[in-house]
C-alpha cells in the first residue's frame, strides 16, 4: 500500500544522490564541509516539510499510548548517542511491512509491521539505533557535499515526489526518474558505506542503552532468510537497507565483542504490540477477540496481562462491552494504578453511553497521573464528547506545550475553544493542525478568518499576520527549484 512512500534514508541515497562516484567509500570527514552545504538547521526545516507532506499521504498512527512507547524507546536510545542534544521526533505509520525510516532533522518513522514483527523489544531497538545512526552521522549532508549541486527545495521537491509515486498519485514517479535516469547504479558502493557505519554507530548506542547487542544480527538473518523463503515478494526492510551475508557476519562479530546478556522484553513493549494487533488489523474485530482469548485458555502469551489487554481491546472495537468490562476488570485488580487500563475502563463506558461514569474514572486517574500524556489526552476528548469544552481547553493547552506538534491536538483545541466562544484561539488552532497537516494554503486563510475576529486589537493583529507572512515565507522557499 505504502511501499515507496516510506522514504527511508536509504532510500533517498540510492534514489535521489547517486551522483556520487561508485569508488566514493571512505567516508568524507563532516567539518565544516558538509555543514557548509546544509547546516543542521536547514535540515531540520527539511524534515518539518516532509514532515508536512507526509501526514497527507502516509497513514499516520494517532493514537497517543503507541506514541508516547515509541518516543520513550527512541530517547532512551538517543540519550547514548555522540549527539543525545539533537532533538529527535519518533512517530508511527500503520502499515504491515517491516520497516523504518529517516527523515533529515531527526525524523524517525517505525511501521507498526516492524514493531509486530520483530520478536523482542531488543530486535525493535537496534533498528531504531541503525536509524539513529542515519541521523546523527549526518549522512545526506554528507553525500551532499559530495554531490555540490543539490539545494534544499530540489530535495524537498524529490521527497515529495517519492511520496506522490507512493501513495498513487500522477507525476511522482517521473520526477523521481528524472533525477536518477543516469546515476540509478553508480551510488549502491556508498550506500552500503553509510548502512555499514549506521550498523556500527547503532549497535554501540544500542549496548549502551543496555539492550543486547546480539539483535542485530538476529533481525538481520531472520530479514535475510525470509527473503530466501519469499524471493518474489522482498520484505520492505531489505529493500531499503539492502542486507548481505558480509554485513551480517560483520555485525555478528561486532556483537561478540560485548559481554553476553539478557535483555527482558518491557511490559510496555508487550502490550503495544497486543494494542497494535486488537485495533490495527484487517481482521474481523470478533474474530480477533477469538483469537485472543484462544491464546489466553491455552497459554500462548509472553504476558498474561498483556494479552489480556488486548483481549479487553479486541472486545471493545467487537462492541461486546459487558466482556470488555471483565477482562479490564481482571487486570485493574492487579494493578490498579495503571494509566493505560484506567484508559481502557473509561472507553468502555464511553461506548456504552455512561458519560458520567467514564468522566468519573478519568478524573480520578488523571488527579494521580497528571503528567501522563496519553490519558490526558483521552479526557480532554472524552470532556469534549459531553460538552466540557472549558475543561478540555485547559487540558489541551498543557498537552500542547509538551507536544507542540501535533495536530491532532490542535485540531482538539480548535473544538474546545470554539466551545467556548473563543472565535479567534480556534481558528488560530485550526491554522495550525492545517499547516502541520501539510495544507499551508488552509492554515493561512484560518489565519486570516481569525484576523477579522481580532478587530482592533492591535497585538493579536500583529501576532497572526507575522505568523501568515512565516508560512508565506515557507511555501516560496519550498516552491523555488
């Protein structure tokens, strides 16, 4: 569905930079060089572009809990890297193939395939590591200093191309083969330079952060002998980070150098994968809660508890809401103060119209757990389910300055604000979830609606025609190539 438009960082060396020479393997010093080229500001514009353009063709997982493990696992790992200032942003994109992907300025995507399909949270964190690496050796720089001739808006408009040719659009396509018609052979050399040192930085990020280094090379096999098993169908993992047997006998030995451990899985990562396999499959939602609980009765779990989460998922999405209620009832006994089945247990009532109930659960979590940003979030939209928009505004707001974007929770706060008459804070919010959604032209006109509310206010008036000359700005600068 989305196989080119995950644009991995691979993928945009050996499709949009092989201007480089073949025999280009020794890696170039950064310096000043390749900062001269694109500094890292630069590159971080770039990623919030394609960040931009991404959320309108990629499927983006919303949900708050998924986000929040996966943004925990990538800082953990982050905070060992040679650059833990950087600020890095890890998101999710619902789609079955095994994959990730680097994005310049710190974007890291993660397929919820990926997180299925490897088979421990050590597995998940060296692919996240490797992609670290991309990062933080700074390898499109790099590649551009080679090049000498790419600017920020011809990758930008290369980047967006990919992402048209991915999700079906006309006219991507060409331009991606406009660019590469005469290069497609002659960067795989320096390709597989950039793969080997991401393997390298990664898995010393990856021993630091205190995961076994040994996952590696075991993903990478598994990756390689699926391959062997499927030769029509290559798994998207290897189509964007081409695996050969040296490079697996490479890190394989680069592993060896470490001192042998076990690394246990987290509960956190097991029950994101029983979350993603409830609410994000194909299958028939009681069919799925079949399956879960066949799994529970024959003990085929890693966790009872995280099976039986998703269990009480799988029953909720199936609306058997009276089951649902003792699943989640099962785990809150044993652990009573545990945000996401608090979550959970509101949901349920939420679906069977039990507002005050729902709203009562909520309140009592979120008063011991007020820094918990997924079951804030949840109550600020169950507030805004049953009318409490001043209630909800409150809660956006301080979810906005931790995550400020996101747009979803603008587009929340747009809801809340306008709930309470607040005219001119909700068109400023809707400005803001349209620009981060990639429709800058939408952001702009809610700007100028709000514009006519401010009246003669003087300073609202100056603040929102500052903020639409910035995004006028942005457009020309990504337009002019």
């Amino acid at each position: 569905m989305l196989r080119i438009s995950t644009v991995t960082l691979t993928l945009v060396v050996s499709l949009v930079w092989q201007t480089v020479p073949a025999h280009a393997v020794n890696l170039p010093d950064l310096g000043d060089e390749s900062a001269a080229v694109i500094s890292p500001a630069e590159e971080r514009k770039l990623g919030e572009d394609f960040m931009r353009k991404a959320r309108r063709a990629l499927a983006f997982v919303e949900d708050a809990e998924l986000n929040a493990y996966i943004q925990a696992l990538g800082q953990k790992l982050v905070a060992q890297s040679d650059n833990p200032q950087q600020a890095f942003r890890f998101f999710i994109i619902n789609d079955a193939s095994t994959n990730a992907f680097a994005v310049p300025g710190g974007f890291i995507g993660v397929h919820t395939g990926l997180i299925l399909n490897t088979q421990s949270e050590s597995e998940l964190a060296s692919v996240l590591a490797h992609e670290i690496a991309h990062i933080t050796q700074r390898h499109i720089p790099r590649m551009i200093s080679e090049a000498q001739r790419a600017s920020i808006p011809t990758m930008a408009a290369i980047l967006a191309g990919i992402l048209l040719a991915g999700s079906g659009q006309q006219g991507g396509g060409a331009a991606i083969a406009l660019t590469t018609a005469t290069a497609a052979q002659r960067g795989i050399n320096f390709t597989r330079a950039f793969e080997e040192e991401a393997d390298r930085i990664g898995m010393g990020i990856l021993a630091a952060s205190g995961f076994d280094p040994r996952a590696m090379p075991v993903f990478f096999e598994r990756m390689q002998n699926a391959n062997r098993y499927n030769e029509t169908s290559l798994p998207e993992f290897l189509r964007t980070h081409p695996v050969t047997t040296n490079r697996i006998a490479d890190s394989r030995n680069r592993a060896e150098r470490y001192p042998y451990r076990q690394t246990a899985d987290s509960g956190d990562f097991l029950h994101v994968r029983a979350k993603i396999r409830a609410l994000m499959t194909a299958a028939d939602p009681d069919e799925t809660a079949k399956g879960f609980k066949a799994n529970l009765a024959e003990g085929k779990y890693r966790n009872a508890d995280a099976e039986r989460y998703g269990y009480a998922l799988a029953l909720l999405r199936a609306r058997q809401l009276q089951a649902a209620r003792r699943e989640i009832r099962k785990l809150i006994r044993r652990r009573p103060n545990k945000p996401s089945y608090r979550i959970v247990q509101a949901e349920i009532e939420m679906a069977a119209k039990k507002y005050n109930d729902a709203l009562a659960i909520y309140a009592a979590a979120y008063k011991k757990h007020p820094a918990h940003q997924p079951l804030a979030r949840h109550y600020a939209s169950a507030l805004l389910k049953t009318g409490n928009a001043r209630k909800a505004k409150k809660l956006l707001k301080s979810a906005l300055r931790r995550q400020p974007d996101d747009p979803t929770l603008y587009k929340m706060l747009a809801q809340a604000a306008g709930g309470t008459g607040s005219r001119v804070e909700a068109h400023r919010a809707f400005a803001e979830h349209y620009y981060l959604n990639g429709n800058p032209g939408a952001a702009i006109e809610q700007l100028q609606i709000a514009s006519r509310y401010a009246e003669d206010n003087f300073y609202l008036q100056a603040s929102l025609e500052a903020r639409i000359q910035a995004i006028k700005e942005e457009i020309a600068l990504y337009q002019h190539h």
